[in-house]
C-alpha cells in the first residue's frame, strides 16, 4: 500500500506547480485511515477471554462510551453557542463580515474531526484492553502488538485527520487559486480543535482523577481494600476514567497541536510566498504526511519476546519511525523547499528536541536517579517533608527544558535565516524567513507524533487489562506479565506528556508570529495601498496596556490551574459519598456477597466531571477576547494623542498588541506550570512506587504512607491541571487566531 | 521637634532653585534617626523581668547575635568581592571606567547602609522582646506600646537610613551642579541594598524556617511535648529565628524598596527636568521624608487598654499615618510639582493600592473567609485532599492582586499623562510622563512604609515575648495576655508580606523604565551628536532572543524557589539530627533534670543557613548578569545583517534588550509564585489554627493533623521562599541597573 505512495510521489514531479503535493498529503492521509482499518481489525479479530472477563470489560466500555456521549453532546452544544458568537462577532463589522461563514464552517469542522478522532480512538482502545488482557495469557508478544495497534489507531485516526481536514479545507476554499489568503481563512479549524481537546483533557481530566482520588480514599485508607478490588463501587469508574483521560484526553491534545502546527506553519510559509509559491505553503502537510508513513513503519515493526523488556521494544519502533521521518523530510526539502539543507537542519533540530524531552522527563520521574529518590527519603521523616521535597523538585524541573526550548527556537530561527543567505527577496522580513526555520523544527518535532501517541495510548489500554486481569481472578503469573506492560505504559504516558508539552512550547512560537502575520494582513487589508509597507512585529512589554495585560496572561495561568484542581476535589466529594452509601446501605459488598452498583459511580463521576469543566474552560475563552477587546480602548494610555496613524489612516493597535502579550507570556508561565505539575506529580508517583520495591520500609511503613499523600497530591497535577495547560497553551494561540479581527 | 520641620519647610520656599530641599530632607532623616533614640530608650528603660525571664532572653539575644554577626561577615565578605567584580567589570571598558569609582562606592555605601539598619533594629527587638513580656504582667497598654516602639526602630532606621543615604551620596556625587547625570551613578545604592537583603532574607528564611521544622519535627512529632517546651533542645534556635528571619529579613526588603525606589524615581524625574528642574527629582525624597513624620505621629498616638483588640489600636495608627501621608504628598505637590493636582491623584492611587493588598491578603489568610475554611474543611479528609485544597487556594490567590496592580499601573499612568496635557515640552515623551505617574503612586504606596515596618516587627516581638513568658512558667492569665499580642502579630506580619510585594510589583515597573532609561542614556553618551534623538523603550517579545530571554527569567524564579525550598529540608536535617542526638545521649532532658544545649543547635543552623544560602544567592545574581552578556552577540538573530546602525554608527541593543524581557517576565513570574506562596502559606497556617478553635474536632483530632501537614508545608512557603522572592525581583531591577553598562 505504502510503495503506491512512494510512486505517487515520483510522478508528482511533473506537476511542478505544487498543487500535486495536496493531493499527495490527502493521499496518503487516506491511505493512514485504511492503514487504521486494518488495526481495528487486527484488534478486534482477537480473543476475548473468559465471560468475567468480559463482563468487567462491558462495564469499562458502557461507561466510557456513557461518558463521552455525555461529554460531546455538551461540548457541541458549548461548540455551536460559540459558532452563532463567533459569526455575530465576525458580522458586526463589515470589514470582517466576508470571512464569517468560513470561518464558522472551519471551527465547526475542526470541532467534529477532533470528536470524530477521539471516538474512533476510544472505540477501539476500549476493545483492546480485554483482548490485550486475553492475549497476555499466551503470548506476551500479541498483547503487546494488540496494544500497540490499538494504540495506533488514536495516534493514526489522529493526525491523519486534522491533516484531511486541514488539506481539503484549503482546497474548497480556494486554496489553489489564492493560496496566500486562503491559509488565513483555515484558522477556525485549529480553534475547533482546541475548543474540544480543552474540554476534552478538562472533562477528562477530571474525570480520571476523581474516580482516583475517591476510589483510593474510601476503598484503600477507609475500608482497607485493595486497589482494583471489585468490592470497590468506584472501581468501574477509575478504570473508565484512564481511557477518558490519558486516551480520549491526549488524543484531542496532540490532535489539536497538529492541526495548530499545519494552520500555523502554512500562514508563515504564505509570507515566503514570493521565494517558494505554494510549495511552501504546502511543505507542513507534506512533511506531516511522511511522518504518517514513517510512524505507520513503525508501529508495524514492534514486536518482542517472552524475555525482553517491552520497552525495548517500543523504543525500536521509536528509532526507525525517527530514522524515517528525517528521511521523509530530506524529501519533502528536496522537492518543495528547493534542496536547502538548512531547513532540514531545522526539522533535525525539531527532532533533537523531542528526544531530549524524552530523557529529562526521565531524569525528573525515574526512580533511578535524585529527584525521585530525594523524594522517596523524605518520606523518612512524613508526609510534610514529602510535599515539600517533592514541590522543590517540581519547581526545579522546569529549568532543563525552557533551556532546550530556547536553544532549539534560537538554532532553527539561525537556520531558517542561513537557508535564505545570499538571497534577496523584496517584501519578505528577515524575521518571517527566521520564523520559518522555528517552524520547521515543530514540523520535524511533531513528525513522530503518531508514533508517540500510538505508545501514550498504549499506556491505559494495558492499564485496563492489568485491571481486567486483576479483577477476573487470573493466576499470578498472567499478572506478572500484564504489570509488566503496564510499568512500561506508565513510563510511555509520562513521556508523552514532556513530549506534549515541548511540543506546545516549540509550536507557541510559530502561532506567535501567524498572529502577528494575521494583524498585518488584517491592517493592510483595510487600508489598501496606503499601508502596503506596514508590518506588525513589536510587542512592546515596556508599554503599560501591554505590560498589564502580560500579568493577566501569567495570573490567567495560575487561576486556571487552580480551578481545574479545585475541580477535582469537588468531583471527588460525590464519588466519596456515593460509595460511603453504598457501603452503608449494602453490608454485603464488603463481604463479597453482593455485588456493588459500579452504575451509579460512573453516573454521579460522569455529571460532576462535565460540571466541573464548565468554569475553568470559560477563563480559557473568555479572558484573551475580554482582553483584546477591552483594551483596544486604552490606546490613550499607550501613545497620547490618541490612535496612531498609519499610511494616513488611524489604525488602533494596542489591543491586538495587548492579546499578544498575554498570549506569549501566558504561554511561557503555562509551560513553566505545566512541566512543574507533570514532572512533580510523576515523581511524586514513582517515589512510591521506590519505596513498594522495599526500599525505606516498603509497603505499609509510614514512609510508605507519606509518600501516598504525595502521591495523591501529585494525581490532579500530572492528570488533570498539567495536561489541560497543554491545551490552554495552544487554545490561546488559535483564539487569538480566529479572534483576531475583533482586536484591531 | 516636628514643629522644627515644618518651620524648616516654609522657610525654604524662598530657596525655590530646590537645593533647599534636599537640606530638608536629608534633615527630616536625621530627626528620624534622633527619634530612633529616642524609642530605644523608651523600650530599654522599661523594665526586664524576673531572673529566669532574662536567662532565656539573653539566650534568644546570644544566638540572634552571633548569627548576624557571622551572617554580616559572610555577606561582607560576598560584598566586598562582588564590588572587586563589579569595579574590574566597568573599568574593562574604556566608557565604562570613569563611573567605576563612583557605582562601587554607591554599593558598598548601600550594603553597609543596609547592614546598619538592620543591625540597629534587631538590637532593639531582641531587648523589646523581654521588656514586652514584663510589661504584659502588668498592662496590656504598656506592653504593646514597648513591643510597637521596639518595632518602630527598625522601620524609622530603615527609612531613614535609606534616604540619607540616597540623599547624601546625591550631594556628595555633585547632583546640585549635574542634577541630570547623578541619579544614574547612585544605582550602585540601589544594588548594594538588593545585595544584602537577597542574603538577609534568605539566609534569615532557612534559618527560621530550618529551626521551626526541626524542632516541630523532633518536639511535637517524635518526643510529643509542646511547642515553646524549654526541654527541646532546638527552642531557642526557633525563637532566634523569628527575629533573623521576619524582623531582619523583612528589615532588608523594605529597605531595599525604598532605596531601590528613591533611585529609580529620581531617574525618572531626571528625565522631565525641562520641566521640573531639580525640584521633579528631589520630590521623591521630600515625600518619602514626611511619609516618615506621618510614620512617627501614627506610632506615637498608639495606647489601647485591657478590653480593646489591640488590632484596633494599630489600625487607628494606621489610619492617622495614612492621612498625615497623603497631606504631606499634597504639600510636596505644592512646592515641588507646580501643583500639579494630577500626581497627588496617582499618589493616592498607591496609598489606595496598599490597603487593598492588606484587605486581599486578609481575604486569603484568615479564618472568616472561604479560602482557609475550605482548607480546613479539606483536612477531614486527611493530608493529601489538605494539601490539594491549600494549592488550589495558593494558586487563586495571585488573581485579584495582579488584577489591582495592573489598574493602579494603568490609572497611575493616566494620571501621568493628564498632569501634563496641554503643556508641550520638547525632548520629554509622553512615556517619560506617564511613567512619572506610576513613580509617584509607587511613593505613594511606600509612604507608609515606616508604619507598616513598625508593625510588623511588632510580630517577633510579641511572638518572642510569648514564647518567653510561656518558658519562665508565668501563671496563665499573663500567657492569654501575650498571646493576644501574638495573634496581632500573626496577622501584621502577614499583612506586611502582602504589602511588600505589591509594593515590590509597583516599584517594578518604574524601576524597568529606569533602566530603559539607563540604556538610552549610555548609547546617547557613547555616540554622542548622532544619537541626540535616540530612544531605547522597546522590549518586543516577538524578538526570538527576547522571547528567550524571557522564558529564562520566568525559569529563573522557579529555580530559585526549588533551591530555597530545598535549603530549608536540608538545614533542617541538621537540626534534626543534632535534636535526636541530645535525646539519645542525655536523657536527663526529657525527664527535665538536665538542660539541654541550646548554643549547638543555635549554632549549627546558623552554619547550615549561611551555607545554603549561597547557591540561591549566586543564581540570582549571576543569571541576569550572564544572559545580559551572552545576548549580547545574539545580534545576527535580531535583525540578520548584524547590528543595527544609530546615527551611523553600529549600536548593538539585543543584549540590552533581551536583559529588560527577562526583568520584566522574571518579575512577573515572581509576584505570582510569591503571591501564591505567601497567602498560600498563610492560609495553610490559619487553617490549622481554625481547627485547634475546636473545629472540626479540635485539637489533636485527625483534622488537626491533617492540617499540621499543610502548616508545616506551607513554612517555607510563605517564610523562605516568598519573601525571597520579593527581594529577588528588586534585585534583578537593581542588577540590571548596575550592570546595563556591560550588556551594550
């Protein structure tokens, strides 16, 4: 199937327009989403163990499809409100009034392919868990390649469609013929996608640690049982919750970072129009289709043994999936980017990146090395010291990767400015062929994005059949193997939450400069030939609108963590009482003679946790428009005298200017936070899980117990706040994006 | 003697060139000085107690001392190399050299200034604290007095030592014939101060915070006596950190806002001199000089008796200083700024700014309100659901106070502008007068700051008196006394953190201005004719090197915070370990036949402290200064083709540039986590504190354990790393100013 692509890819050559290239891009995606049939059927054509077996697993998917039927009904309801608001928005003033309907169509788009991807993906993951469970009772090879499949599905289904999306809607809006304005006029779609992947990861989020928290607090310190014990009425519901969280939840995270990254890339690459004509704008499909088949090699080739470590093998997967996606890239340069290699030095860059990501997350969760088992000792001395050993490493952990960001932002904008040395181009910036060089790097950083999501999913499907296998009674050594997947599953999800946030770190920058780009556009739009030289590229923090609205970025940050955390906790308290109850009114779940009301827990979870998501995600959209439209009207404040005049005409800027502000700061503060919350909280949970290898009293000491409240405390840092600040990062990107007619 | 000022003060307005003024306010500081003396005789003639009250207090004195005294050494030592640095630094360059001199006479003059103060002070409050003790054996209206005028030393000496200083160095350094120039060459004051109060605070934070968890850790947790017992070895360490740590380390950071402030305003005046002349620099000085009268009428009118909340008695000093702050300002604005109503509006702004930060800060830290009663309410649940609530508050917290900062900033601003309509004035931008605006309220706001001073060393005090009371076995009704006095304690110090860092956030962006200032100044003496219209008020984050820089800044604040936090587990591990042993060796202790060794606790927290502090100290100290350096041969990504040409000659500002990105985002990031860290701290604290009301379950139920976990998490929260914080944005403001020279 994949030699087609290749061949196609020769006979394009001809078509030396670029336009070929759209449909080579749309190709393969096709192609990636017949691959993803071939998956599921590969998951779904396996065993499916004993009937308790399957009963557990029936109650895992009747909740997690309760659940995410319950969830997108709300977000399309929130999703069309925001439609009718936006297209109000857009036609209340007749300059913007042209663009409404396509933009309307494109968020509304975007939106359904991030729900369409999320279902698909949660569909089979749900399916694979028990036939990974089942086949764990052979042969640890197919359920390791059942969950890698099943995996690959979310990381397929994923990318593939934000790039058909993307792709055809260039397409029917003209792309082809005006391909210069036409990228701008896509920007609704990587809204829609954020919109659903924050409520998605919030939903989610909350979900999956309030069935947590409350389970382990009733279940564990109250009533002494297990985890994963059946008696537990909450137990349904944790299970359900790590397919709503880490699964549906990153899906929509890693959709919405691809979608971001082709809108935004095509936008800059709309600015290099004179130098490479459609092909630069066309380069971030066609370079994120390679890493499709690049990432599909991948997974096709993982397969172990009975002995090895499965991460070994995974690890394999990840090598060849990289080798081939640099491959790709040479490429994708050598045919749109006119053979210059400095731009595949920008995508090595990128690539580079995602490694070190890789390896300082390590560092920070593994208990191997200081962090966690400084965490670990402290333990010694209670759960006080725990916390605050594990808060000084979470605040430490941020300092490696904002210096590998800035290092690769600062050697990919070189490289883009080397890839045009010795041309002279009229009418483009030095700046935008920097910017392009940025990101290129997020290009080759998120080449390997199916591949890594195909692990993260990964992680809750052998999670679930740990689970599966645990609460069917199986004998010790199938359980042996199935931890054995899930220690590897833990180790995948954590990666690829550094993985997720490097990436929103590296492609903030390249959304940056697409609004920048977007206003210029807009201004020059509206003032003809009058303002033909007019450029936008300042965002002055020493200006005090500016600088005040910056704060607002960094404490919006802040006060969304807060929220979502609170959240939590509130979710929490019902889960805790429903099973409190049903202890009381049924005597007989603790003695095994009746069988606890799962039901219910799910139910009361499922209402709280899309309550709970509501608050928190209206800060996320509502604060950047209520800045940027506020403070349009302070342009007093930053030159007296009123607006600046540009090209003869008044042209009000600080608005715009103030978004920016709170955009990119609020983007750096969120990193910060974000990479605090994921590293603290996953060293928080390896600390434990240091000390229940018997060291430090092992298990039931009371540095075992100290190190469960730090446990419990990390839980909606790394599951809930952490992943959900990923999205807020590149939600404030896309809503400038769409809201950015609104500013000036 | 007051009379004698105000005589002073009419007479000088023949003296209208301004000169006069800087006689009377280097004339009021004396006065201050003088009443310093005169409170200190008041407090030491007071009466000292019984035998066994002396023998504890001498043994709080020793220790105090001994650790000022080595940690005034290290810190010397520290000066006195960094001022070596700094003079090698300036003299490199040939431009640079002929200000060596001056900057390294400014900073050592600062450092010792600053040391003084808080000598003076602490010499005071560690012989308050006894007087305060005896005098509550009689009447409640005496020992408040003795405690708030005890206080009031350190905030008279701070304040005016602090406007001395500036002013004489003004003098001496010839600012009557260049009044243009010398403001510039007194930053090194500014730096000097920011110096030891980075030291001060942080090396006083681990102490106090090492002694408090140490001794709770082994006292209250392991041996299960009380806190305050005389058989724990580490008690006298506890109660010596309370006066190391609040009253000297708070000593320094508000003498460093002053200073730090007096500086920056009188640069920023020196930019509107065509329009003010001498008197629009020396306005910050004669403000400051009667926000210091207002400062002593308001301690001097402080009585209470038996029944009133003596909280009530120092509002009403509170209140009295305030008025008497804002008449003062309108008669500065007379004689010095035209009358030019508009800055009295901005002054005001700031006085208004201050009392919202106490209220805020009262909203989150006491017992009444949601925060803390949903903290307490969490802790029925145990630890970890304890910990969860107190960081959801902790992050909520900074919300409303960047919300007030952000429209004083901005109303400030405006007022700025306004005091200025219609007048034009060549060669002044209308940025230069609407900064102006925010130096005024930021006067404002500091104008009580004596005031505030005094009631916060207040705290130690009285916490010091109780802790003495309740050691000497005094009957129990004198103990309800004292720790009466000690719950106004609580909430001064707590009130104060607010106040210091809202005043820190205010002061932050006059002092960016100053340096943006600085840096146009250099460039237009370095180039002279060509760059006559050269300005330099940009901070475009859209630059890659800029938008770095940014991130490392914010990066910065989180690494300090992780090393602060981490120095208090580790000096705390000392304590622990000396503890342990003297109960294992002499068990005479426990059973109250043998006294325990108090000076080898004192002793090994005070080498552990002074240790720890370093590696915070240099990262604060060394990053801005190595990104400013470094950046500066960024310049090929700023704009390609090298440095940018100014009146034809190459002027390299990308160093410069990206310095101010990472002051700006530093300090923002930096009043957040401060924020969050202090009230969070607080609110941890008063929750505990609420439970032991009875709520709950009171004392010793598992609530109350709970929150004994969160309290002890919360310490170096809100005692270390929070207030270090405060310092650390003052420093890097001061920092930059200093060192601008070597990054252009």
């Amino acid at each position: 199937m994949w030699l087609s692509a290749m061949a196609m890819l020769w006979q394009v050559e001809p078509l030396n327009e670029g336009a070929g290239f759209l449909w080579l891009a749309l190709g393969i995606s096709v192609l990636a989403l017949l691959t993803v049939f071939y998956f599921a059927q590969f998951v779904l054509r396996a065993d499916t163990g004993t009937e308790q077996m399957r009963t557990i697993s029936d109650a895992i998917r009747e909740g997690a499809e309760a659940f995410l039927r319950r969830q997108y009904k709300t977000i399309g309801i929130l999703s069309v409100v925001l439609a009718i608001l936006i297209f109000i928005g857009y036609k209340v003033s007749p300059r913007n009034a042209p663009l409404a309907t396509k933009t309307v169509i494109a968020f509304l788009i975007g939106a359904a392919c991030s729900g369409l991807a999320g279902f698909t993906g949660m569909y089979v993951s749900i399916r694979a868990n028990i036939r990974t469970a089942s086949a764990a009772r052979t042969s640890i090879n197919n359920a390791l390649r059942i969950a890698l499949r099943g995996g690959a599905v979310t990381g397929l289904v994923v990318v593939a469609l934000s790039l058909l999306g993307v792709g055809l809607l260039f397409f029917f809006f003209g792309g082809l013929a005006t391909p210069r304005e036409v990228p701008y006029q896509v920007v609704g779609f990587g809204f829609g996608a954020s919109f659903v992947a924050l409520f998605a990861q919030l939903g989610g989020g909350i979900y999956t640690k309030a069935a947590d928290v409350g389970a382990d607090l009733v279940g564990k310190v109250e009533a002494g049982i297990p985890e994963d014990d059946p008696r537990n009425p909450a137990v349904i519901a944790d299970l359900v919750g790590d397919n709503v969280g880490d699964c549906a939840g990153r899906g929509a995270d890693l959709f919405e970072s691809t979608a971001a990254e082709n809108v935004g890339a095509m936008i800059l690459g709309a600015a290099l129009y004179p130098h490479f004509g459609l092909k630069g704008i066309l380069f971030p499909l066609v370079a994120r289709a390679f890493g499709l088949i690049a990432s599909t090699v991948g997974v096709l080739i993982v397969r172990t043994d009975e002995k090895e470590d499965p991460m070994q093998a995974l690890n394999r997967g990840y090598y060849v999936t990289t080798v081939l996606a640099i491959a790709g890239f040479a490429v994708a340069v050598h045919y749109l980017l006119k053979d210059n290699w400095w731009f595949l030095g920008s995508g090595v860059v990128g690539i580079l990146t995602a490694f070190l990501f890789v390896y300082i997350t390590q560092y920070y969760t593994e208990y191997r090395f200081r962090p966690v088992s400084s965490i670990a000792k402290a333990s010694l001395t209670g759960p006080a010291t725990n916390i605050i050993a594990g808060l000084s490493v979470g605040l430490e952990t941020p300092a490696l990767p904002v210096i590998v960001i800035g290092a690769a932002l600062m050697l990919s904008y070189w490289f883009g400015l080397k890839a045009f040395q010795g041309t002279t181009l009229s009418g483009i910036s030095e700046y935008a062929k920097g910017i392009y060089g940025t990101a290129i790097a997020t290009m080759g950083m998120l080449s390997t994005a199916a591949y890594i999501l195909a692990m993260d999913t990964f992680g809750p499907i052998t999670d679930n059949a740990g689970g599966i296998i645990e609460m069917s009674n199986q004998p010790e050594e199938i359980r042996v193997k199935t931890d054995r997947l899930d220690a590897v599953g833990n180790t995948t999800k954590a990666l690829t939450k550094g993985y997720a946030i490097g990436s929103a770190a590296l492609a903030a920058f390249l959304l940056f400069s697409a609004y920048l780009d977007e206003v210029k556009e807009l201004v020059r739009g509206r003032l003809g030939a009058a303002a033909s030289n007019f450029t936008f590229d300042t965002v002055n923090l020493a200006n005090v609108p500016v600088f005040v609205a910056a704060m607002l970025g960094a404490m919006m940050v802040f006060l969304f963590s807060s929220l979502a955390i609170r959240a939590v906790g509130k979710a929490a308290q019902y889960i805790i009482e429903e099973v409190r109850r049903q202890f009381r009114e049924n005597p007989g779940i603790m003695q095994g003679t009746s069988k606890p009301d799962y039901g219910s827990c799910v139910d009361i979870v499922t209402t709280a946790a899309l309550k709970q998501m509501v608050l928190p995600g209206i800060l996320a959209v509502g604060m950047p428009i209520a800045v940027g439209v506020v403070f349009r009207y302070f342009t007093g404040f930053h030159v007296s005298g009123g607006v600046p005049m540009i090209g003869g005409q008044p042209v009000n800027l600080v608005g715009a200017e103030s978004v920016a502000a709170l955009l990119m700061v609020g983007t750096i503060t969120g990193i910060l936070l974000a990479t605090m919350m994921n590293n603290g909280g996953g060293a928080w949970d390896n600390a434990k899980k240091f000390i229940e290898t018997g060291q430090y009293g092992g298990k039931r000491s009371d540095a075992h117990k100290a190190a469960v409240v730090g446990d419990t405390v990390g839980d909606p840092f790394k599951d809930t706040a952490g992943p959900s600040l990923h999205v807020l990062i590149k939600l404030l990107s896309t809503i400038t994006l769409v809201m950015a007619p609104l500013f000036v």
